[in-house]
C-alpha cells in the first residue's frame, strides 16, 4: 500500500463531513476569500434556489487612530 494523494485525502474528508450544499471547489474558495481579508472584513454567502450563487467580500479600514482617554 502506498502513500494516499493529497487529493485523495481531501475526497475522504469531503465524503466523511457529509456536505449537502458545498462542493470542495467551493469551500476551498471560501477560504481563500477568508483568507484575503484584512483587520475587519465579513463574508456574505448568498444562496438561491438552495444553490450557492454569490460570496460577497466586505472589508473595512480603519481611517483614523483612536486617541487615549484622558
């Protein structure tokens, strides 16, 4: 017996977590868009018709420093 792929390892984890709406394509680029946000961001995940359709990416930035209480 030889060593599993990586991508047979990930097709076993895929089929133990027992997904029922995400792919692993998907969830690895949900990820990376997690991955890519800053101090402060959220991740919208919009699904229709029981599919996921959209992720949308908010960032914010933070423009000023905040002072000390005096």
């Amino acid at each position: 017996m030889g060593i599993q792929s990586d991508s047979s390892q990930t097709n076993s984890l895929f089929q133990a977590l027992k997904l029922k709406l995400l792919s692993p394509e998907q969830v690895r680029h949900i990820d990376h868009v997690l991955a890519s946000l800053g101090d402060y961001g959220e991740v919208h995940l919009i699904v229709q018709r029981g599919e996921l359709r959209y992720i949308n990416k908010v960032e914010s930035f933070k423009v000023w420093k905040s002072e000390p209480k005096k």
